[in-house]
C-alpha cells in the first residue's frame, strides 16, 4: 500500500506473512527497508542472506538482485519500504 510519494521518492507499507521463496526483484533506484513487526530473511544473488527481526533495516543499491527468502508463517511482518529516486 503506497503511503506518500514526493520528490521522486516513494513510501509504501508491506504486509507479508508465511513467504517462502519470493519473487527476485532488482529495481534501477535505491531502497531503504525497515521491519517494523515480525520476522523476515532477505537473499541476495550473491547466495547471502539477512535476517531481519523488528528494528532492522537494510538499504539495497539500485540494481541489488534481492528477494524475500522467508517471513514468519505464524504472525504477519509489516515492513516500510522507502524507494528513493534513481542517482
């Protein structure tokens, strides 16, 4: 659900529950993500992950091949996504 857009930048919150295996994404901006409830791992086409738990956040380059490896089946992850425009 996108929250705000302004000055090229995009603001959205993310529900996800019980992922396994997400869709690869690799997007031409910037990211910055928060996990603001539940748990998560992200992958990265290098075959490194990241476990998220609340209060964690990542900023992914533009053009970082990612994806959700995993959000927690028995309670649902909310996360801020913050893309940011390209440059």
């Amino acid at each position: 659900m996108e929250l705000a857009r302004t000055g090229g930048a995009r603001v959205e919150r993310i529900a996800s529950r019980g992922v396994a295996q997400g869709d690869w994404y690799e997007q031409g901006w910037p990211e910055f993500v928060l996990l603001v409830a539940g748990s998560a791992e992200l992958g990265f086409a290098n075959g490194s992950t990241r476990k998220l738990k609340p209060g964690d956040w990542a900023l992914l380059p533009a053009n970082c091949r990612h994806r959700v490896v995993w959000t927690d089946p028995d309670q649902e992850s909310l996360w801020l996504a913050v893309h940011l425009p390209p440059g």
